[in-house]
C-alpha cells in the first residue's frame, strides 16, 4: 500500500502542462485501466469485511452505513459497492476482468442483479448454465456500450421468468434526495407504471388549477411548484405520521433580533431542521404562517434544566439538543433528528439530569450500542464538528478523521 501511494505521489507531481493530445489520452488511458483495478479491489475488500462483520467493530451493524460514515459515500453509493461485491463472488469471469481493469465499477454494478438471490435461484431452477451467461455478459461489457450491457442484462433476466406473475409494483421504487450546499436539494425517483399515474395525477390537478393569465413558468416549474403545493397541503391537514411523539412541521431557528429586524433581509441567518440556510427575510415570510417558540439557550426564559423529576426528554429539551447536534452523533453516523433519541449520558436512574448538557442525539441503533458497552461523551474544548467522541467497548476511540 506504501507503494502505491508513492506511485500516486510521483504521478500528481508530474506537469502535464507541456503535453498535448496523443500522449494525454495515452495516458488517461492508462489511469482509467488503474482506476478500474482498484475499484476491483476496493470491492473486493468491502466483501470481506461483510461477510466478517468488520462493521461492527466500529459499532455499525452494516458496511453501507459504515462506508456511509466512514467512506462518506451516498447511501446508493454504498448499496451498489456492496451487491457489487456480492456478485462478483457469483460471476468469476467478470470479477477477473474488473481485477484486470478491462471493465469499470459502473458495469459491475449493472451485471449485478444476474446475480443477485432471485436470479440465481431462478437459474438454477431452469439448470441454466451461469458461467456462460458470465462469459457472455463480461464479454458484452469488454466489447461493447455501456447502454448494450444493460439491454443484454434485461433480455436474460426477462427470459428467466417470461410467465412469471405480476412483479411487485414497490420493488422497483426509488427515491433520492441530495441537499446541497445551499440548502436547495436535486433527487430522483423511479416509479412503476401505476405509482408514476398517481403522482402525474396528482401533481397535474394542482398544476391546471393554478395557471394565472400571463403564466410565464416552464412545465418543469410548474410542476415543481404543484409537489411543494401538494406538500404544503399534507403538512396543513395534519394528517401525516407523528415524528417522535410530534407532527412533522417545517422548522426554523433563528436568533430574535435577526427575527424582529425587519430592515434586513439577513442572508443565511436562518437554519432549517434538515439544516439548510435560509435568509432572516424568508424566515420571516415563514414565521407570518406559523408558530413562534421561544428557546433561551441558557439561564432566563424556556428552563433547559427540568431535573430530576422527569425522565422523559420534554420537547423544549429536545429542540435544544436537536438543535446543538444536528444529527445521530455516534461516530460514522448521520441518521437524521427525527430517527434519533434523546440519550442521557448519566443515566437517569444513577442520578443523571434530564438536561441538555446531560443529554446526546442517538439513533435507535447507537443508542442501544451505548448502552451494550460503547461510549459517547462531549468535547466542548475540541472544535466545531469534531465535538463528540466515541469509544468501543475496549475503550479505544472510532476515529473517521485523524485528530488534528
């Protein structure tokens, strides 16, 4: 691995400014085959440590939600290096042609279901002979485009059950949704036929009731204003289930002052629940429709300190913790507030306050782990971000970054 990473020293220090177009490609060529091996390679690692567990030496019951934490892969990310794995343990031609680096990650992944339980057990059924279907198909992807080896990948696994009853239409759905910097989010949705009706459904009934004279949107626009319409409707009619003992709602947090100041549009001055930044301006707009809660982190006001009398987190507590962490804050973890609890880090029944400085948000996993050995506890002297520290039950720290 030394020597690798020497190799990759000695290739980034190269000045590629004096080259011109043949010796380039030449040598993109070149990296592309390396890339492809060692995303082999990375694959291949990933299989190991699924089948031994390795995750849960670092308290995660899974390796996509370790390569979630730890690798900072996107959930699909991780889900496709991790069946990728899985087949190529089926599929030995196309795993020796990845190791050689003559096919890509990507192509993997779309040869992947051939081998995923169903099929093989299907195939197995009709003694259908996989090692020449893996010999077909690693030849499709050597030779051919990409789009080619999802067509030939669809025409076997179609012929597998040509008479086979109807599909369930949920198997198939898919969405995802990315947040960026900003705080706007881009997704993606796959939906079967009758699904894809629904919502076109939907979305079009609010599309066609609200189309003013002079309408100068896109069809894109307006369909993206009718989505955000159809979710402010099922937020209002409150008939959504609860989140943790409270109705979801649209959540904002902001300081009084950029509140009251109504000179100042405040840009960025305002955090989301899902932690997108907004203006003071917007948060405003929002607040004219909606409920104001007071949270005085610190003495005066709202108490964060209800002692020992109740056990139970109240929901202004529990607004100030989610507030402060954000998220699951077990080491590798990022499960959103709304699956976490509200964790004691002196338990109550050995005399600990129920308090935000005694209290850490942890997802329904971690907060069993913590209570089976791990450890969590708070660094109010290291610096943003890097505040929460964990620790295996042999007292040794998780560790996804160096400590600086």
């Amino acid at each position: 691995m030394g020597e690798l990473q020497s190799a990759l020293d000695a290739l980034a220090a190269e000045d590629l400014s004096g080259l011109f177009g043949p010796p380039l490609l030449v040598r993109l060529k070149d990296l592309l085959q390396v890339q492809n091996r060692i995303a082999a390679e990375v694959t291949r690692t990933v299989r190991e440590c699924e089948k031994a567990g390795a995750a849960e030496f670092d308290g995660l019951k899974t390796m996509p939600a370790w390569l979630r934490g730890h690798a900072r892969l996107s959930p699909a990310a991780a889900g496709r290096l991790v069946r990728s794995g899985w087949a190529l343990e089926h599929l030995p031609a196309l795993a020796e042609a990845f190791a050689a680096g003559t096919i890509t990650a990507d192509q993997v992944n779309v040869v992947a279901p051939v081998a995923d339980a169903g099929a093989l057990a299907a195939a197995a059924a009709q003694e259908i002979d996989l090692g020449q279907v893996d010999e077909a198909l690693t030849s499709v992807a050597a030779t051919q485009p990409h789009l080619r080896l999802g067509e030939a990948v669809h025409r076997y696994l179609d012929a597998l059950d040509p008479d086979g009853t109807e599909p369930d239409p949920t198997e198939g759905r898919r969405l995802t949704i990315a947040q960026h910097a900003d705080g706007s989010i881009t997704g993606r949705f796959d939906l079967d036929a009758v699904g894809g009706e629904k919502v076109q459904a939907a979305l079009e009934s609010i599309v066609q009731a609200a189309r003013p004279k002079g309408d100068t949107r896109t069809r894109a626009q307006q369909q993206a204003d009718a989505l955000v319409q159809l979710a402010d409707n099922a937020l209002a009619q409150g008939d959504l289930p609860f989140l943790r003992r409270v109705k979801p709602h649209v959540i904002v947090t902001i300081d009084d002052e950029d509140l009251t100041d109504t000179t100042s549009t405040g840009p960025a001055a305002a955090q989301t629940g899902f932690g997108a930044r907004i203006s003071a301006a917007r948060a405003r707009w929002l607040a004219c429709d909606g409920i104001i809660s007071r949270m005085v982190m610190g003495p005066g006001g709202l108490p964060l300190d209800v002692g020992r009398e109740q056990r139970i987190v109240p929901p202004h507590i529990r607004r100030a913790v989610e507030r402060r962490d954000r998220h699951c804050v077990f080491a590798g973890c990022g499960a959103p507030t709304h699956w976490c609890d509200v964790h004691h880090l002196l338990e109550w029944i050995n005399g600990g306050e129920t308090s935000l400085e005694n209290s850490a948000l942890l997802c329904e996993r971690h907060h069993t782990k913590v209570h089976h050995g791990f450890r969590v506890d708070r660094d109010d002297a290291a610096p943003p971000g890097s505040r929460w520290r964990t620790y295996r039950p042999d007292g040794t720290e998780i560790l996804i970054h160096p400590r600086l």
